[in-house]
C-alpha cells in the first residue's frame, strides 16, 4: 500500500463511531468534544456513562462507562503527562520522534485491539514523514 492510499484512511476503526460504541457499551472510554456530548446527556444523567474534562482543554472530554472510572482518570492523567511534557520540551520537540509508548498506552485505555493501534502507529509515522519531506521541499525551494 502506498503511502498516500495509507494515509487516505481513516484514523482507526472508530472514527466518527465514538457516541454510539460508548452507548452501546461496545466501547469503554473515548475522548469526545463538546459539541457530542449532548447526545450524551442522558447516559450521564442516568449514570449508564461519566465525564471528565480533558486537562487544559475546555472543549474536549474523556467519557467512559460507568464502572471504567478509573480508566477515564487514567486517560486524563495520560492526557495530563502528556500537555506537560509539551510545555517542558515544547510541541515540536516532541513531534519530532513519536512517542509510542504514550500512544500504545492511550489506544489501550481507549478500548482499541493491538492491530488497531498498530495501524494507528503506522499512520502517524507515516504522516510525520509526509509532514518532514514538505518542509524539506519548501525550504530547498526558499
């Protein structure tokens, strides 16, 4: 498969999927933004789902069952790590080598299958690639 074609997909199996495998109890946990949690407000009224805010991001939130709370707060302090590590070493640093560890542990958490987030890592190499080889191009054509 090609880079492109490989790009071309989707982030994971999940994508656009997330409100409806949460209530379905397909799917443990999922980091939503705003504008989907109404759809949820009466799993969370009810109980059946909980929510917490992402650390430092107003408009996302990590949402789960109800008896996955603790992983929801392992996803936020993941997510927590994570944001600082950016203020210390700063976005670019970090994107600069990705941090596998970080990803395999959030996909984990999240309810995706080894081979999906496989498919994840691969993705994001495979763009960060795309992404370095464009700034290699503009900066020979400067």
């Amino acid at each position: 498969m090609r880079a492109s074609e490989f790009l071309a997909e989707k982030l994971g199996p999940h994508a656009g999927k997330e409100v409806e495998l949460l209530i379905t109890g397909a799917k443990p946990a999922a980091l939503l933004t705003y504008r989907q949690l109404p759809e949820l407000l009466p799993y969370l009224k009810s109980g059946q789902l909980v929510a917490i805010q992402e650390y430092n991001h107003p408009k996302l939130w990590i949402v789960g069952q109800k008896n996955e709370r603790n992983r929801v707060f392992k996803i936020y302090f993941l997510l927590k790590k994570k944001e600082e590590e950016v203020e210390e070493f700063g976005m670019h640093a970090l994107s600069q080598k990705p941090n596998t560890n970080y990803h395999v542990q959030l996909g984990r958490l999240l309810g995706y299958s080894e081979e999906d987030i496989n498919h994840h890592q691969n993705y994001m190499e495979l763009r960060r690639q795309a992404d370095e080889d464009k700034r290699r191009a503009i900066s020979i054509r400067k």
